[in-house]
C-alpha cells in the first residue's frame, strides 16, 4: 500500500561516510549494502526498522562494527 503525500519522510541515517566493511557494512551509518540499496523504495516503517538496525550495530560491543 502506498503511503499518503503528506507523510513525513523517515530521513536517511547516511552520514557521508560511504565505505563498506569486509561484511558489506557501511563504516558511517552502519547499514548493510542490501539496506542501502532497498533505502529509496522502502515504505515509511521499514526504513524506521533499517534506522534501527544500524542503531544497534553501532552500539559499543556490537558484533557488526568494524573488526
């Protein structure tokens, strides 16, 4: 289903720092090259779940941060 005109743009977590990991990570927002690909076409509630997920990779600890 396609989201109204009016609905406010989730924004990209890009960061300008466009370099990919071993794992196909990006070292600046920390989405996976899939997520980044499906970014433009994504509805307003998966990009809200990609932005988390690249949240969580860049905590301390997290298994997808750069070796």
């Amino acid at each position: 289903m396609s989201e109204p005109l009016s609905a406010p743009a989730v924004p990209s977590p890009c960061i300008g720092v466009c370099q990919l990991d071993a794992r196909k990570f990006c070292t600046g927002c920390r989405r996976h090259i899939d997520e980044i690909a499906e970014w433009s076409l994504a509805s307003s509630a998966r990009r809200i779940e990609i932005r988390r997920a690249a949240a969580l990779r860049a905590l301390p600890g997290s298994r997808n941060r750069e070796p």
